[in-house]
C-alpha cells in the first residue's frame, strides 16, 4: 500500500451500479416484507434477492401464457398426436 495516493483525478459521486440492475423505491405491505425476510434467512439469501428470483419467475410465466394463448396450427396438431401416438 502506498503511504499517498493522489486524487486530483477523481471524482466525486455514487458507486458505479451493478450492469442490468437499476436502484427503485418500492411500497410493499409489511406482510409480504416479512414472508420474505423469513424465507430468505431460512435460506441465507437475501430478501431483496428473492423478491427479484419470484417477480423473474412471474414475467417469465406471463410470456409463456403469451405464446399459450395462440390459436392450434394444423401442423401444431399433428406434431403433438405424432408425439403422443409413439408415447409407450
């Protein structure tokens, strides 16, 4: 370690932020505050972090009714009958 290290370069500000992640303020119902900060030390993650991996999986669930709630091809049809036609 040096004994001086020259600062005249740097600046002043915030820490620089984690790429993908964005800071927000968010009003939660205690309830829900506290089920996942029960959750999360039962696991010996953090709470913030859970709350982020169940909105994920609920984004995740929309798209995939998304592409579900698109009408049955002919084509479609076949491929799943083929499918379960050759099931044992």
């Amino acid at each position: 370690m040096r004994k001086e290290y020259d600062f005249r370069k740097g600046k002043r500000g915030p820490a620089i932020p984690s790429p993908g992640k964005t800071r927000i303020t968010i009003m939660l119902d205690d309830d829900v505050i506290e089920h996942f900060r029960e959750a999360a030390e039962g696991l010996g993650t953090g709470y913030q972090t859970m709350i982020n991996s169940v909105l994920r999986a609920a984004v995740a669930d929309a798209k995939g009714k998304k592409s579900e709630d698109k009408p049955l091809t002919a084509s479609t049809l076949r491929k799943i009958l083929r499918e379960e036609l050759q099931a044992p």
